[in-house]
C-alpha cells in the first residue's frame, strides 16, 4: 500500500484488529460501528458480498474476469441509485491491488482533477497504479471530459465513471471509446431479502414486520439498497416489545421514497415509449400502468396528452377517425380542469386508443406521396383542375373539360389528377381494420368505375 499519502480506507479502517468485543464476536457491534450508518457498516469487503449484480460479477461475467486476472480496464458503471456502484469501484482496486482515489464531478473542478492526476503520476513512477472513481462522471462537461484522455489512454489512472444516466447521451465519444459500459441492475426481491436478512443479522434483531409489512418495505425500497437499509435501520431502531407493524403500521413509521423519473433524461423517453407502444399492442393495462408511472413521477399530463394525439394521428388513423377526436377531448378537458380531475380524461383516451383498431395507411401513404414530390420536383396540375379566372388563362386550356363529380351519375368522375406526363401512383392502401375496411371496398368501387371511363370497350 502507498503509505505516504492517507488513500481512502476500502472498509472501517482496522476494525479487524479492535481490541474490542466487537473485535472478537461480530455479532456485537464496535463502538464506532454505533455512529455509522447501518448502510455504511454492512458495505460489502469482497465482489462476492455484493448482491444483484451477478451478471457483471461472477466468474465468468465480465468484470469478473478482469478481477480473475488482475487485469482492469476503464469503465463506466450505469445504473438506478442504491445498486452498488461505488462499493464495485472500491473492491475493484482493491482486488487489482490499486489505489483507490474518489472523486464526486459534483463538487470537483479543473484543479481538483490537476491533483488527481499529478497524484497518479507520482504514484505510477514509485510503481502503484490508481483507480480513479468519478461519482455522478455524467456532470462533467466535455471539456472536463476530455481532460481524462490521455491519462487513460497511457495507463496513468484506471478510470471508472459512476452514472444514473445514459453515458450514450451524458458521456463524450472519445471517452466512451476508451471504456466499457457495464449496465448495474436494480436490486430485486432476492437481493433486497438479502440485504434485510445482513440487517437483521448483524444488529441481532428481527425486522418488528408482519409477512405482508416486509413485502411492503420491499417494494417501498423500489430497488434500492441503500435506501431500503435506511428504512431498516429506522425501524430497528423502534422500541423493543412491541407487536410487529402492518403495512400501514410501517407506512407510519417510514416514507416511501417518490418513484424514479426525471422528466429531462432516458427515464422520460423510456415510459412514453413504454406507454405508445403498450397502446400500439392493443394493451390497456399496460398502458394505464405506463401512464400512472409518468404521473407518479411528476410528468407534465400535457406532454402525455399531445403523445395521445399524435397516437391518434399515427398507430390509429382511418381505422377509427373518432380516435383524434378522443385525444383532444382528453387534452381539452385536462386544460379546464387540471390535476388530478383532468388526468381521468387522460386515462380514459389512453385505453380507448388502446383498444381502437390500429392502422398507418396514412402514415406509410403519406410518407411515400412526400418521396414521390421530391422525386418529380415541380410538375404542374394538369390544366382541366385549374381555375381560370381570365380569358388568357381560359385560352391555355385552363379549366377545360373539367368533370364535377357531384353532377355525374355516380357521384364520381374518374379523372385523373396526377400531374400531367406523371403515372397514376397508388399511395393510400387501407387496411381491413375497422373503417378502414369500409374505405377499401369504396376506393376497389371508384377503381373499377375509373377504368371502365378511361378504357370503356375494356374488361366486358
């Protein structure tokens, strides 16, 4: 270990060698154990302690093999909050046998990283490597960023970046290219077990909870470890010799934490992708999940409300021309009466386009007439649709021959209104859906009806 500089401890610095009880029967806590939180006192001393992220940390996932071998690279680490980035980074030097130098992006600037560097410079010419650990790394801006490249790149520091947000997004392409991105899971029900069950071994007491109570506190901690030891420590501090507390008993006792979202970042995108594509799969439960989700976590309904028109516009279309009306209904009725009336209306939009027959033919068709304009530039309408409101413009031909379709025995003249010296092109094909199937069988009509006009001694 580099002794002449105070390198951040990996756990509560000699507490193997306290000349204490605690010291002797791990069951009963240091002295110092009782000021530290119980979070900080059930940190995990090896990659195995850690919980919930298998994938990246068994034998044979990817960081550990690195650890196998001794052998790290860059990374970032991305994942919820509570998932156990920092406690990685720490057992990761110590398992390459580095050192460890912490640094938030937080509160650091230019001269605090110029420290950090020139420290892994002196440290790397006495033969130690450093693993530099930037917690929330996402909050450098690029400039910043880009000051870690040539120390990474020459082996100087072994960089590994914590984030709670898509490094794709948050992080520069240099940077990224000289990292590996490992995504952290959110603790599950088994890891959260887990973690309660290091609780309540370790203080010696039992979680006072009924069966139904600790689940509650386990969905209350939403995946995070850290917040769900908070709640623990919390309840174990209760008087002892009280009956174990309900769910709503232990709703008293603790707060649940709001749900993850930030309306500004991947979280945002993800549930309104969630929610469209819920509705697109004819799902309603989903879909009034998804939406309860974005509204739990603070979205603004008017952003969810124009995401129903376009819905509406988009994955419904012809196959029910009611379903835009129903979106903006539900905008218009949110506008007058707000939260939390107004996101009933909401609700209710999102489960009739849900169940709405879906179609985009006018999507796709629209789409193809907008290649078709680019394609043939500036073609004229052909000259029988063109007003002619002069006598100039009546003898170009303006106007002439025009057809009006109501004044024809069918209602339908069978003219063509492409672009002259430009074939008939077929854009629109509606689909058997809901009314789009009555729209095919009038278009297959008009069909016949034009070729038996432009071709009448043709098809009998």
């Amino acid at each position: 270990m580099d002794h002449s500089e105070p390198a951040l401890a990996l756990f509560d610095a000699g507490a193997a060698d306290l000349g204490s009880a605690g010291a002797s029967n791990p069951a009963v806590p240091a002295v110092e154990d009782l000021f530290r939180p119980l979070a900080d006192r059930l940190r995990p001393r090896t990659l195995g302690q850690v919980v919930g992220q298998e994938h990246l940390l068994a034998d044979q996932a990817p960081i550990g093999r690195m650890v196998q071998r001794r052998h790290l690279v860059s990374m970032v680490l991305w994942g919820p909050p509570g998932c156990g980035k920092t406690t990685i980074a720490r057992l990761l030097a110590d398992a390459a046998g580095l050192v460890f130098a912490p640094l938030s992006a937080t509160f650091a600037g230019v001269a605090d990283l110029r420290r950090v560097f020139r420290d892994a410079e002196q440290r790397r010419a006495r033969g130690r490597g450093t693993l530099l650990f930037v917690d929330e790394i996402h909050r450098f801006n690029r400039a910043q960023q880009d000051s870690f490249l040539p120390y990474v790149e020459d082996g100087t520091v072994v960089l590994v970046g914590a984030t709670t947000e898509n490094p794709s997004f948050e992080l520069n392409g240099a940077l990224l290219s000289r990292s590996q991105v490992f995504v952290l899971r959110r603790l599950d029900e088994q890891a959260l077990q887990a973690l309660t069950a290091r609780a309540e071994e370790v203080t010696g007491r039992v979680l006072p909870l009924t069966g139904e109570a600790r689940q509650a506190l386990l969905a209350m901690a939403d995946g995070d470890g850290r917040y769900l030891l908070n709640m623990a420590e919390q309840l174990l501090a209760l008087p002892e010799g009280a009956g174990p507390l309900d769910a709503a008993g232990l709703a008293r006792q603790v707060q649940q934490r709001a749900p993850l979202y930030d309306k500004a970042q991947e979280g945002h995108y993800n549930l309104i992708s969630a929610l469209h594509k819920a509705m697109r799969g004819s799902d309603p439960d989903a879909a009034l999940y998804w939406l309860a989700r974005m509204l739990e976590g603070g979205e603004d309904p008017l952003f969810v409300a124009r995401r129903l028109v376009r819905f509406a516009n988009e994955d419904v279309g012809m196959a029910d021309p009611k379903a835009i009306q129903q979106a903006l209904a539900a905008w218009d009725v949110y506008e007058r009466l707000g939260s939390p009336e107004g996101e009933l209306a909401l609700a209710q939009a999102v489960v009739y386009l849900a169940t709405a027959p879906k179609s985009i033919a006018v999507y796709r068709g629209f789409g193809a007439a907008g290649r078709s304009a680019r394609r043939t530039g500036s073609l004229m309408p052909p000259p029988h649709i063109l007003n002619a409101p002069t006598p100039l413009m009546k003898d170009l031909g303006y106007g002439k021959d025009y057809a009006y379709d109501p004044d024809t025995p069918d209602g339908f003249s069978g003219a063509d209104y492409f672009p002259q010296n430009m074939d008939r092109e077929t854009y629109y094909r509606p689909t058997e859906h809901g009314h789009e199937a009555e729209i095919g069988h009038r278009l297959n009509h008009w069909a016949r009806l034009r070729a038996q006009r432009n071709h009448p001694h043709t098809g009998g």
